[in-house]
C-alpha cells in the first residue's frame, strides 16, 4: 500500500483534465516505489479554465472526492500548470493548514 498522500492537479485554462493522466499515473507509479500510495485529483472546470471566485469549491470538492475514494491522511499537496499555478496560489495562501505543498 504505502503511506497516503494526495495530490490536487489544477490545469491550465483551454487544457482537459484528461491531459494529465497519464503523468498522473506516472507520478503514482514512481511514488509507490518510494513507499507512497499517491491519490490524484483532477478537478473538472467550467469552460476547462479554473476560475479564482470558485477554486476554493473546486479543490475542497476535489480532496472529498478522494477521500470518498480511500485516501486518509493529512498530505496533500497542489500540483498545477500555466494559469492553474495562478489558481492554486489562491487556494494555498487561504488554506495553508490544508495544503503542505
């Protein structure tokens, strides 16, 4: 199994989050050889653009989501690309007993 940890992946704005599953499933393979089981979550946007007045919503949806699906534990960390680095400095700077990284 390994020790939990999650990860949030917030896209950039015109980008599916289909895109980023295959790295994801990179990233929970090399993990898992480290001693990790690595839960990732790739939020749906509107407009496949995230959006500052409701990223709060989508990230904490998000980490529900994973742990509805078996995640338990307290490391979560963002993940984020283009004007998804944007929005998850955002979310972090309000959520920083949430997020570790």
């Amino acid at each position: 199994e390994g020790k939990p940890l999650a990860i949030v992946w917030i896209h950039g704005m015109s980008c599916k989050p289909e895109a980023y599953e295959t790295i994801a499933k990179e990233l929970q393979d090399v993990s898992a050889q480290s001693g990790y089981k690595t839960w990732v979550g790739i939020p749906e946007f509107i407009f496949d653009a995230p959006e500052p007045v409701l990223i709060e919503k989508y990230v904490t949806d998000t980490i529900k989501e994973l742990k509805n699906r078996g995640f338990q534990g307290g490391d979560i960390f963002i993940a984020s690309h283009s004007l998804g680095g944007v929005m998850s400095q955002i979310f972090v700077k309000d959520h920083s007993d949430l997020i570790k990284g």
